[in-house]
C-alpha cells in the first residue's frame, strides 16, 4: 500500500540531513509506527508523503502512485493529522467540518455526524472553536482527517492534548478502524508504550537515518537478550565465561541467548561457576529493549 525508496532531504541552511536514504514499505491494513527522538525525521517523512516536503532524492508511493509525480491521485483517498491542527475559531466545530471537507466535495451529511459522535464531539461539535481545549481540537481533527473515509490515515502526535481516558480512546479506535474499515494508519510518535500497544510493525528513525525496522514486540526469530545484573567483578567474569557457553555479549549487563539454548540452563551454569546474580530477567519482547538497541 505504501512504499518510501531511498528517501534523503536536507533543508536550507541545515547543518545535517533531516533524511538520510531512507526506505520503508507499509502492506495494506497495517498499523505502522514511525518512532524517534525529536528531529529524528519523523514529521519530514510525513511530510513527504503528503507531498508537503520535497525530497531532494528518492520517491514516495500510496497505492502503486508516486506522490512526488501525480500528487491529487496519490492522495485521494488519504487522511492525514499533521502537525498542530489548525481551525477557524469564530466557527462552530460542525462549521469547520462542513467547510473544510468541502474542499474534496464531501457532502454526506449522515457519516459526517457518524464520525462526529466517533471522535466523542457530539456536545461540542455545535459551539465555537474558540472555545475548545487542545484535546478537542485534536478531536476535531480526527474527525476531519476521517472525512470523506479515506483507506489511508497518516497520524502526526494524534494523542497530543488528551487526557489519560482520551489516549486509550484514541488507542482502541484506531485498531477499529483497521478491524471495520480496513485502513491503513501510519502513526508518527515518540511515546513508546503507545507505538507498541497499537502498531503491527514500527520504523525506527534517529538522526534522519533507518536504524530498525520490523515488529514492534520483539517476535521476530533471534537471539533473546537478557539482563543480568550482578557485581562488577562478577560480570568481568560472566564476560570471561560466555566464549565457553557459545553466548554473545549484547551490551552492559545483557546476553544473547540463541533460540536453541534454554535460559534456565545458562543461568544455572553461571551459578554454578560462582556467579552471584542479583536478577535475570528476558528484555527482548519489548519496544523499549528494540529502540535501545537500535541506538547502539
């Protein structure tokens, strides 16, 4: 559905690409993450899926057509939350919508209201925008970025604003709206623990260039990484033992045990040779242990 080739942009008078060739693909109905610190390049690949940014090589494709070459036709059914979402304030919420999804000749009133009461507006969307919190606006947004319903839906920040009770909302009904409708969502963040409970795969973004990409629990097949905690002394020692075990060192305090090897028996060998360890624990599994190793 959405493929992303060798992508590099770098804007006047920076000092370091914003993009550095990166390349990513998104299969249709998927819920794919983009993760990274700020200016890790995150809102520029958005950007350019929008056809919003311009690269300065490679090329942008949404249903087999390239945004960079035929635009209106690559973006006819996309949605998008970019950036701060901005409304007319001295107009109503319903007034905004109704004019802004003009633009594309929208006019079912009907789903209109549907997706009002989706985005949890019904008893605000008659009153002034001037008015609204953040967390409303963002709603707004939703609401206007799911008008007319598109099959892709780009998401910069989409929980920004929202309280606790928002966030989970947001969170369930984004897995609805792959499960009902059948979109694909890119969800642009930096909030870890939300890319991980919603999204199937996730790109890892730092520095403008692709250091991961893949699922974002860890499932692949590969070594599992486990924390060992014990003294220094000890783990020069464990470092001196591992060679032996056929066991790489993963990083500070960690170890890669192989899909073949069996933790429990790794762990009782070091206890054995007189390790005296404080905790073990599996680390792999989790996005946070995967965005930590694709730092290294």
């Amino acid at each position: 559905m959405i493929r992303f080739e060798q992508v590099s942009k770098r804007f006047q008078g920076a000092a370091v690409p914003a993009l550095r060739e990166v390349s990513f693909s998104v299969e249709e109905g998927g819920i794919f993450g983009m993760l990274g610190h700020n200016g890790a390049g995150k809102s520029t690949a958005l950007g350019v899926l929008l056809g919003l940014v311009h690269p300065d090589q490679g090329e942008a494709w949404i249903g087999g057509v390239s945004v960079q070459r035929a635009r209106e036709a690559a973006l006819r059914e996309v949605g998008a939350i970019f950036e701060s979402p901005r409304f007319y304030d001295y107009l109503t919420g319903w007034e905004n919508l109704m004019l802004l999804t003009a633009y594309s000749g929208f006019r079912d009133e009907a789903l209109a209201r549907e997706t009002v009461a989706w985005a949890g507006l019904e008893g605000a969307i008659d009153r002034r925008v001037s008015g609204y919190s953040q967390g409303m606006r963002q709603r707004l947004a939703f609401a206007q970025a799911l008008l007319p319903r598109p099959r892709v839906l780009l998401l910069d920040e989409p929980t920004n604003g929202l309280d606790p009770d928002g966030i989970i909302e947001v969170r369930h009904r984004i897995g609805d709206l792959r499960d009902r409708y059948g979109m694909t969502v890119i969800l642009c963040s930096h909030l870890l623990t939300e890319v991980e409970r919603v999204c199937d795969r996730v790109l890892i973004l730092r520095q403008g260039r692709k250091v991961y990409e893949g699922p974002c629990r860890g499932e692949e097949e590969g070594p599992r990484i486990h924390r060992l905690e014990c003294s220094p002394e000890d783990w020069e020692r464990v470092r001196a033992l591992l060679p032996a075990l056929a066991i790489p060192i993963a990083g500070p305090w960690r170890i890669a045990i192989p899909p073949d090897r069996d933790a429990a028996e790794i762990l009782a060998m070091l206890v054995e040779s007189g390790i005296r360890v404080r905790q073990f624990h599996r680390e792999s599994g989790t996005l946070e242990s995967l965005y930590e190793e694709a730092g290294r």
